[in-house]
C-alpha cells in the first residue's frame, strides 16, 4: 500500500495518490458498507482540503466535493439491469474517442 501511495504521487496519474488511495480504501471495506462509507466520508472530506476552488474567502479542493455523490451512490434501488462485460470493456475507449472527435471537429 505504501509503495504503491507512494509511486502514484511521483508518476503522473490522473488523480495522483487520491485515486490510488480510493481505490484501497474501497478494496478493503467493499464488505461491509458502513464501514465503506465512513472510509468515503472521511476520504472525501479531506480532499476539501486544497486552493482549487474559492468560495465566500474559502479555498476547496474539487475533489471534495466528490461527496455530494455518496448519497447516490449508497442508495438502494431494486434495479437490476445487466450488461455484456464486453459492453463496459468498450465503453470507455470509445467515450474518450468521442471526445476526441468532438474536440477536433469543434
């Protein structure tokens, strides 16, 4: 754990030791969903820490504000909708080769 935290913060992640950290913090509490969102409120409050944004004399992290999504996420629903692995596998690609286009067009 410590050497990965430590590797994400020297080489250029896209969020750096918070998504490495998330990661671990979700790995190991994916068990017992109390204990997750405890993990996630504390996680997330911390990233308010930070001078991205500034609000009212106040600097916030964006990242932060991540947590305005736990409710959501920790909602129960009785949905149960299935995809194809292969559909999530090709999703991403092809949404980031969307924008792609989409940038060079406009």
């Amino acid at each position: 754990l410590f050497i990965a935290l430590v590797l994400s913060s020297f080489i250029y992640l896209d969020y750096s030791i918070y998504g490495t950290l998330l990661i671990f913090i979700i790995y190991f509490f994916i068990d017992n969903r109390k204990k997750l969102f405890v993990a996630l409120l504390v996680y997330l409050s911390i990233g308010f820490i930070g001078n991205d944004i500034s609000l009212l004399g106040l600097s916030f992290s964006k990242q932060g504000f991540a947590i305005l999504a736990l409710p959501i996420i920790f909602f129960k629903t009785n949905i149960n909708i299935y995809f194809n692995k292969y559909f999530y596998y090709s999703f991403y690609p092809i949404h980031l080769f969307g924008l792609l286009l989409y940038i060079r067009i406009k």
